[in-house]
C-alpha cells in the first residue's frame, strides 16, 4: 500500500506531490517493513513529521533518499530510522550544517557516565511523571538550565512552557515572552531549528536522549560562539506519546569566536 504525504504534511493521491510539494513516498509492505522515499534536499518539514507519526511501532525500515534503488537502506531500528532520516534532511538543507555537530549516548553508555546517570537514575524513577525530586535532580545538574517543552499537533509545534534562570544570554527580557511561544523562535533561527529536532525524536520514540554536542551559535550582539555542553531530554508521560519534554544542560563551555564577542557570553537555551 502506497501513502503519499506532501509537503504540507497531508495525504494526496497525485504523485507529483513528491517532486513539486517536497513530500515523501511511504510504502508499506505485506512483511510489515514500511519503505520510505524522499528527497533530502527539498523535503518539507510537515511531511517529515507526517512521515515519522506514521513510521511509528514499525520493526524494519527502509529509506531511500531520493528515488535510486541503490541509496535505500534497511534500518531495523525505528528509532535509528527516524533519527537518520531528520538527519539527513537537516544536513543536506542547511547552509549551516558544519556549524552543529551532536554525538549520541545510549542509555547503557548514560548509566555508566558520570553527569548522566544520576537525572537518568531519577527520571526512571518518576516512571514518566514529573516529581519534584526529578526537578530538583535537573535543576542541580544542570545549575538551574533546564527546560520544559509542551508538544503539540504532534510534535509539530514545541512550546517552550518554563525556562530555568540558568540561561541568560538571550537576556530577562527575552526570556520573559518565550515562556508560551515556540521552540525555533530564538535569535538564531537555524540554531534553534536544529536544535529541536532532538525534541521532535523524543516525543515519537518516548525515549531519553544523551548527547554531546558542539554548535556554533551567531549572535548580532555577541557575533560567533561556540557551545560545548552535554545535553539530555527526557520524555514526561503516561502510556503513548510524552505531554512534556524535560531539557537540560549539564555541562557547558562557551568560547567567543570573534574579537568583537562580549566577555562574558552567558548561557544559551539547548
């Protein structure tokens, strides 16, 4: 059975969807494998969150970037799948790709580290609810930069619902009106954009996320910073998808990349 999704992220039956709308071909098979083809360079946002709703509980994955057979891949993991396939999208749109880099924890791996195993230890705890024991743990490890993000329309939308005191370069008057507004609306767009998609992968797979990253954030007050840090996102929530997604950063290290940077650059929201 064939599925098209356009680039509005709606079910169509014409085909030329596909190359005119930047939507996605989803094809499952009577195995129960789904195939997926699309083209990373033009694919809409919408269709990919359409495309990884639907990619949900199943056990083989194949995905084509583009539409040569000789691309696909078969990924058994659909966790993997939808990480690679916003990956990959992500990389081969942006300008900025070089400028964000992230390196994924397993939960084994964040059980044996340090910084991650005491938040993870918690979270497991809480059994997907948000204790205050578990605030506390996030706000301790992460000297007070954490965030809450609501999801909505699926993960469509991410609405930033508090923002720790920890982060301050965007300054007290930004944070103020974020509280209720979307994820990407932070002075650099890409960065935030970016930056999201981890979220995103949360919410569908209902998992924890560790990782380290390295992003080159461009600012017009402060020009060019480089951010270090170890982030984690935890997944809040019964049965089924998460209503809420913990953020925090543990570690960080900001390094001005241009004489013109201010001297104490602050904390950046991850």
């Amino acid at each position: 059975m064939r599925t098209i999704i356009d680039g509005w992220g709606r079910i169509r039956r014409a085909t030329m969807a596909v190359a005119d709308e930047g939507g996605v071909v989803l094809r499952r098979f009577r195995s129960g494998a789904v195939e997926i083809r699309y083209r990373p360079n033009s694919v809409k946002p919408m269709a990919v969150l359409r495309a990884v709703e639907l990619l949900e509980n199943c056990k083989r994955v194949v995905l084509v970037p583009g539409f040569s057979d000789r691309d696909g891949a078969l990924i058994s993991d659909c966790r993997a799948a939808i990480e690679r396939l916003t990956r990959l999208t992500s990389q081969v749109q942006s300008a900025r790709s070089c400028d964000f880099r992230s390196r994924r924890h397993g939960p084994g791996a964040a059980v044996a580290d340090a910084a991650f195993a005491p938040v993870y230890t918690v979270w497991r705890a809480a059994h997907g609810r948000k204790t205050r024991t578990l605030l506390e743990a996030l706000r301790e490890a992460s000297c007070d930069r954490y965030l809450e993000v609501a999801p909505r329309e699926g993960a469509a939308k991410l609405v930033m619902a508090a923002i720790g005191h920890g982060y301050s370069l965007y300054g007290n008057g930004w944070k103020s009106v974020a509280v209720g507004g979307l994820f990407e609306d932070m002075p650099d767009f890409e960065y935030a954009c970016w930056a999201a998609q981890a979220y995103r992968e949360a919410f569908h797979t209902a998992q924890p996320i560790f990782e380290d990253v390295a992003a080159t954030v461009r600012l017009r007050q402060a020009g060019p910073l480089l951010l270090e840090y170890r982030r984690v996102i935890l997944p809040i929530g019964g049965s089924g998808h998460p209503t809420l997604l913990l953020g925090a950063t543990l570690q960080q290290s900001v390094t001005p990349l241009s004489l013109a940077a201010i001297d104490e650059p602050g904390d950046i929201l991850q």
